[in-house]
C-alpha cells in the first residue's frame, strides 16, 4: 500500500490537518481494516473501486463514493472491493464545525453522503475530485471549495481550541477535572462545548488520543511488556489498558502483534 501526505494551504491550516492519499491494486490490499478512531472528522473521496463497510451484526453495506465520516468510537470494519484509491481531507478534532451542516453529534460513527451535507455543491466537488488527473488538482478543487464553504472560523471556541491543545500535547493523559482546571471552566460545561463543536467528550477524546500514542509505540516495537506500556501511557493496570485497546481495535494487544497486516489502515500517517 502506497500513502502520501500532504499540507494544507496556511489559511486552512487551522482546522485541516492535513491531506493524504491511499492507493493499492487489489492483490495487495488487506481484506478487511479495522479503521481505529484517532479523534479527527474525516472527507473521504473514492476515486477507485468502492468499500464495503461492516456492521456489528456482521452485515456490510457499500460506503458512499463521497463522504465525511463522524467521529468513531470504536473500530470500523471496511473491506475494498478491487484496487483502492483514496483522497482524504483530515480535520482537526474541532477543524470539521464551521463547514457542518448538521450537529456533529448526530454524524458520530457514520459516512455521511456530500450531497446529504451539502446539497448540488458536495454532489459537484464530488464529482470533479472523483474526475481529477492528480493530487495536487484535487487539493486545489478541495480548497477552493473549503473556502467558499467556510462560514465563519470565530465559530471554534477558542476554550475547546486551547484545550485540544492540552489533551495533544499530555498525550491524552490528563483527567477532565484537570483540564477543567486549568482553562478555569466548569466541566459541565466544557463538556457540552466539546460535544457540540468536536462530537467527543473531553474524556472519550483523551483516551483516543491515549490509545492512539500507544498504538504508536507498539508499531514502533520499542515495547518491553504490555505492564510497562500500560503504566507510561497512565492506564490503572493492564487489565484496564487491554479493555480500552480492544474497545477501540477490536482486537486485543496479543492479537494486534500476531496481524499487523490487519491493522495497516488504523493509522493516518500524519505523526
């Protein structure tokens, strides 16, 4: 599988993250990808075959050629269905709100349609992505329609911004009560704030983002044992960090060495 990663125009830098692309003929893509979730609303554009998309009750259904997926929970299973290729447009955890046209609570662990969103404007940048000769022509189409998308950027609250921030730079290991401390704002309120403008508690996008380090140094092999990697990333015990793995893969920390091949979508690249 072949990704690249690619950076947003400095006036969007703020709320997008970054662009990546994905590309793999069919013989060399994974069957199915346990996609793991890493706090950051997503607009994805299939320019290759389709993927299926599995339910809990193990059904599947094809996932839209053009859409935002919500922030996930816990693991979502995909499946290509011949040669993958893939244009992203990765938010920040608050990036995605001022271009949200419905609450962003309500599009948690679902893909989205752009014509659902955005009516005959997202079925058109659909199709002229869809229809684009390179990378940088879809990120010149994607920005052009950001921008003219974009309502007002005073809409992310600056309290939610800096405390992203924080929960970033602890790596995910700060307690709500300590964050809420140190922005001096009511966690009551802090959590109604994060659920309206991110679509994730302060608390569940801490323990995304812990699980998302964790995962890291577990493919970077640094790891001595599943205790000590526990303790650095602050879980009460092993017991406890194996619950929140296998909430979020799918999959325990035993199984995620015996089948990386599964895994290799769970990342974005952007670290």
């Amino acid at each position: 599988m072949n990704y690249q990663i690619f950076e947003p125009n400095n006036d969007l830098a703020s709320l997008v993250k970054c662009y990546w692309t994905l590309e793999s003929p069919k013989e060399k893509t994974p069957k199915k990808n346990a996609i793991v979730p890493d706090g950051c609303m997503k607009m994805i554009f299939h320019h290759g075959d389709l993927y299926k998309q599995y339910t809990e009750n193990g059904n599947s259904v094809f996932l839209p050629r053009c859409f935002v997926i919500g922030q996930l929970t816990g693991p979502f299973e995909v499946e290509p269905t011949g040669e993958t290729g893939i244009f992203f447009v990765c938010f920040h955890p608050n990036g995605f709100l001022p271009f949200a046209t419905i609450p962003i609570r309500e599009m948690e662990n679902t893909a989205i349609p752009l014509e659902q969103l955005f009516g005959t404007r997202g079925q058109e940048i659909g199709q002229k992505i869809l229809n684009a000769n390179s990378t940088s022509e879809r990120i010149n189409l994607i920005e052009t329609f950001l921008f003219d998308q974009l309502r007002d950027t005073a809409t992310v609250d600056q309290i939610v911004k800096s405390t992203v921030e924080t929960i970033l730079t602890a790596n995910g290991q700060l307690s709500v009560d300590e964050l809420s401390r140190q922005t001096n704002v009511n966690r009551r309120q802090l959590e109604r704030k994060f659920s309206s403008a991110i679509g994730l508690s302060p608390k569940q996008l801490s323990k995304t983002i812990r699980l998302q380090t964790t995962l890291k140094t577990l493919l970077s092999k640094k790891v001595t044992n599943l205790t000590t990697l526990a303790y650095e990333n602050e879980y009460y015990d092993q017991a406890h960090f194996i619950k929140d793995f296998k909430e979020f893969t799918g999959i325990t920390p035993k199984e995620f060495y015996g089948d990386l091949l599964k895994m290799s979508l769970i990342f974005d690249g952007t670290d």
